[in-house]
C-alpha cells in the first residue's frame, strides 16, 4: 500500500480545520497509509526583512530535513509549482506508484514558504493556485485532492 507523508510547518489551531483533516484522514485510511508530521514554526518578529525571512525558512527547512525518509518521492507545495486539474493529479499519484514509488512525501511550509534546503532537493514542485491560502487550509485542500485522486484512479463516484 503507498504511503503518503504530509510534512508540515505548524500546528492546527481552528477546530473546523481539525475536523476536516480528521475525516479525510479516516476516508484516505482505505487507499494509503497516511502521515501527517508536523514541524513547529518559528515565531515572527514585528519587522521582517529578506535576511530574517531566509533565516526563519533556513530554521524551519532544517527540522523537516529531520523528519525525511531517503527512499521518498518529495512534492513541494510552492507557487512556483506545477498546476494539475484533479485527474492530472491522479494521473501523476498513478504513475508514480508505477515507477516503484511506494512512499510520497508532501511539504507544506510555514507562512513565509518553504525553504531552499528543501526545495533544491525536491523531485518536484506543485501549486494548487496561484492565490495565497493560509498553510494550514493548503493542508485540507491536499487530503481533499488526495481522496479525489484515489477516488478518480479507482473509478469510484465522488468526482463530478
């Protein structure tokens, strides 16, 4: 069974978000084995400036450098990423279990993005819009995708 690692920056705080990430974990629980790790993020001081940027994204990068297993495939959640429509998605998640990739690993950064410790070793980048979303939302929007994908790649009904 593929396993599918969601590594990300930050905790949830909204119960609504909770909730939404609890059913589609329960729901994707019978397509992979689904981890979600998270990392804390670092606080934000009142004025940011790009050296205090890269150095948060460098704090952050690091603990999820921790937290990676060598032998995944690793898709970053970026802006600079690749769109797909919800069957190219499927499409990808397919192909990549065929090539042998039996464990994927999704990063979601912090509010200030991901950084370049772990982008320049990512197999690939992907956006799910050019819009800014709260990392936290991107996280159930990602289960949420994930689900569809399943659901598309099994011929099941739920993607209209």
């Amino acid at each position: 069974m593929l396993t599918i690692n969601v590594l990300c920056v930050g905790k949830i705080k909204e119960n609504y978000l909770k909730d939404g990430i609890n059913e589609y974990s329960k729901r994707l629980s019978k397509y992979c084995n689904l981890n979600i790790i998270e990392v804390s993020d670092e606080k934000l001081p009142e004025k940011l400036n790009d050296n205090i940027i890269t150095s948060i994204k460098s704090e952050e990068a690091k603990k999820m450098l921790g937290n990676l297993k060598k032998d995944t495939y690793l898709i970053c959640l970026d802006l600079k990423g690749k769109e797909y429509s919800s069957e190219e998605f499927s499409k990808k998640l397919d192909l990549l279990k065929v090539e042998g990739n039996s464990n994927i690993t999704f990063i979601i950064g912090g509010t200030l993005g991901i950084g370049n410790e772990i982008l320049s070793i990512s197999n690939e980048k992907i956006c799910f819009s050019k819009m800014t979303f709260p990392h936290q939302l991107i996280r159930m929007f990602l289960l949420e995708q994930l689900f569809r994908a399943f659901k598309i790649s099994n011929g099941e009904t739920y993607h209209r």
